[in-house]
C-alpha cells in the first residue's frame, strides 16, 4: 500500500478490481455455455486465467513490494499453467505417446 | 583441519540475506504452506493434463455435463471473498477494527455460499448419475474439487482466527502479521480455483 495515500482511498482501487474479476468469470462463463471448442477459444480461456491470477497476486495480495522470490514465484505459476494448458490442447497425441506407460 | 570457531566471520549475519524478512507478507511459515499447497494443487493440474491426453473425448464432453452456474457462481463467491479479505486489511490498517470485522464476516458468508453450492452441484451431479466412477474426467473433476473444497474449510478456520484477534485487540492498525498470513492463504485458495474453473468447466 503507498504510504501518501490514505487506506480508505486506496483502497477504492480494489472495487473497479472487483468489478473488472467478476466480468471476466460471466466471459468464461458464457465461453463455456455457448463457444465451439477452437484455438481461439482455447487462447482466451488462458489468457483470462492468466490475467485474473495477475489482478489478484498484485492487487489483492498485494505482492509487488514483496520478496522478488515470493511475487515471481506466484507469477510463473500462474503463466506455467495455462501455457502447459495450450500445449496439452494442441498436442494431446504427443503428450500421450510420452507419458504412455506400456507399449 | 579447519578450526572455525562460533565467534569467526563465516557465522556473522549476511550483509544482504536472501530473504529480506520485511518483505514477507505474514510470515516465512505461511509461505512454506501456500507452497506446499500450491504444490499439491500443481500435481493435480498434471494429472488433469495427463488424463486429457489420454482420454481427450472424455474431456471434451465432461464439462458439457458439469452445472456451470454451479461453478461460476462459486468463482464469484471466492472472488468476492479475496476481494473481502482485501477490504479488511486497508479497514484495519485506517484503524477500523469493527469495519475490518464486518469484511472478514462477508468472507466467511463467501465461504458458507461456497460450501452450499458446492453440496447442491453434487447433489445434482448424483442425481444425473455422474459419480466418481463414471469416467476419468469425473475423477478428476471430484479428487480436485472436494480437495479444494477443504481448503476452504481450512481457509475459513484462518480467517475465524482473524476475526477473533481482530476482536481481541490483538490484531491492530501497526500490528497485524498473522491476520495478513492468514488473507494470503484465503487469496491463495482464490487463485487455485481461478485455475480450477476454466479446466474443469470451460475448456474443451
């Protein structure tokens, strides 16, 4: 939290962060109602993970002037995930065949 | 041989040590914990890929079957709950004890709601015949899910003991340590499930 600032203040900037997680899950949502399966659609559900860990670990958590050890830690988790995610979707054979115990 | 002794100057403290406990939100303890867990919801995101690469047409109809308002409703409660916690922690650092009370409550209601969605998805799932057994996405979908559903449980025992040390006077506006340990754990389970919806729910 910045110092200058007073907390109440600061602490408004957690509403439009709110407000901005919420519309992000309805998307995921409505992706997940109504989208065919494709890249595109595969990309945005990433993408959205990605950018809802983000708001939360800098905004929520409040993890920027934290350990750099702890804050990037957190990061790469969230961006490990959802990358692992795209590959698995576009090459479920090849993950198969090396994670593929018995002949 | 060498003769090092206690007092020589391999055992002084490091000028620059690697963690700078100052920048430890809560405390070094709850960071070991928030990675062991998020160790063991990484394990269960490796096998949920596994499982899909195996079996990619159970995957793709399973969240078909699934309740989605079930699922989203539940990431709008831990969403709304994190966003709770945070509320909280700039109520009592601006000196509002009672405010941060009424916040920390409301995260306990997101929990509450959040047990009670997650007993009515099963219910139904049950209901439509979709148990553990029926095939490996639903094993999936159930290890993962009650796993993190017990996370909550903890989580809330957390945030319980915030409330009651908040109360107590012995959470204040210059020292809260333990109440911030116990918000990363809380936004911790959050962000699991920030994870959790989209594989088990959304993608296909």
């Amino acid at each position: 939290m910045d110092k200058t600032t007073s907390p109440a203040k600061s602490s408004r900037h957690l509403d439009m962060i709110w407000l901005l997680l919420m519309v992000m899950t309805i998307t995921n949502a409505v992706i997940a109602e109504q989208a065919e399966p494709s890249l595109l659609v595969t990309l945005t559900i990433c993408w959205i993970i990605v950018i809802k860990a983000r708001l939360v670990i800098d905004h929520f958590m409040d993890l920027k002037g934290a350990s750099p050890y702890i804050y990037y830690l957190m990061n790469a988790y969230f961006y490990l995930f959802p990358i692992l995610a795209i590959l698995v979707w576009l090459f479920p054979e090849q993950v198969a065949n090396l994670t593929r115990i018995s002949s | 041989m060498n003769t090092q002794t206690l007092d020589s100057p391999l055992f002084d403290e490091p000028e620059n040590p690697v963690f700078d406990p100052k920048k430890i939100p809560g405390n070094p303890a709850i960071w070991v914990g928030i990675f062991s867990e998020l160790t063991e919801f990484a394990l269960f995101f490796v096998i949920y890929f596994l499982a899909r690469a195996h079996y990619p047409e159970e995957f793709k109809q399973g969240p078909l079957q699934l309740h989605t308002l079930a699922g989203t409703l539940n990431t709008l409660v831990l969403i709304s709950s994190s966003y709770f916690v945070a509320k909280a922690i700039f109520a009592l650092r601006d000196n509002r004890p009672d405010t941060a009370v009424r916040w920390l409550s409301l995260t306990l209601c997101g929990g509450a709601a959040y047990f009670i969605i997650k007993y009515l998805e099963y219910q139904w799932n049950f209901a439509a015949g979709i148990t553990i057994n029926t095939n490996n996405f639903f094993a999936v979908y159930y290890y993962t899910t009650f796993n993190h559903l017990l996370h909550v449980a903890w989580g809330s025992g957390g945030i319980i003991w915030a409330i009651t040390q908040i109360k107590a006077g012995n959470f204040t506006a210059e020292k809260h340590s333990g109440f911030i340990a116990a918000a990363c754990y809380w936004h911790m389970i959050d962000l699991a499930w920030i994870v959790i919806f989209p594989l088990l729910y959304v993608l296909r």
